[in-house]
C-alpha cells in the first residue's frame, strides 16, 4: 500500500485560501485515483474531490465545485487541494485517500487502499 502524508491546513480568515498536499510514498503513485475527504465535528466524514490517475479527470462534491481545485504530480508523488473563497462550514479535519481499484476515486469511503492522517483546516467568520 501507499503512504499518505497531508500538510497545508491552518487557519483562515473567511474568504481566504489555503493550498493542501498530500505526499505519497511506499508504491506506484500514479497506479493510484487519488481523492479528499473531510470530516467537521460531530460529523460523518464526507468526499470533497476525487482525480483520475493521469489527472486528466476531476469531480467535485456540490458544496465545494467552483471553490477548489484538486491536482497531481505524478512526478512529485503528490496531490493538491487548493481551497478559495473559503466558508466558516469548511471547517473540518481533511484527509486524503488512494485507490488502486479504478481509475477514479468514488464517493463513498469504501475501496481505499489508504488514508492520511488528516490535516486541519479551520475558517473564522
């Protein structure tokens, strides 16, 4: 299996942005679909985003379409949230996750191969 490593999170100011990444290493990253999820507190963990393993294709939850932004570097080893427009309700612990099963990542949680440990992402109002 890959290991993932998140970095990035922080806290912002409402509107603000932040740029996650998530390292991989262990295995072929690019055999991997890559994807986000979040978890706020007192919540379910939810998908955010999902990449293809070329990263020739993207998908994105409803609540953050139009406001983020995911890619990779095969090269590097590494996938990229990067967040805008930030909203107090982004709030949440963000993880990121790899599947070697197919070609893109799916909404549910089930068929990852791995997880990160998350990274933080606080948004004051």
């Amino acid at each position: 299996q890959v290991q993932l490593v998140e970095s990035g999170g922080g806290l912002v100011q409402a509107g603000g942005s932040l740029r996650l990444s998530c390292a991989a290493s262990g295995r072929t990253f690019s055999a991997y679909a890559m994807a986000w999820f979040r978890q706020a507190p007192g919540k379910e963990r939810e998908f955010v985003s999902t990449i293809t393993l070329s990263g020739g294709g993207t998908y994105y939850s409803d609540f953050v379409k139009g406001r983020f932004t995911i890619s990779r570097d095969n090269a590097k080893n590494t996938v990229y949230l990067q967040m805008n427009s930030l909203k107090p309700e982004d709030t949440a612990v963000y993880y990121c996750a790899a599947m070697s099963t197919a070609v893109a990542g799916t909404i549910s949680e089930l068929g990852y191969d791995s997880w990160g440990q998350g990274t933080q992402v606080t948004v004051s109002s």
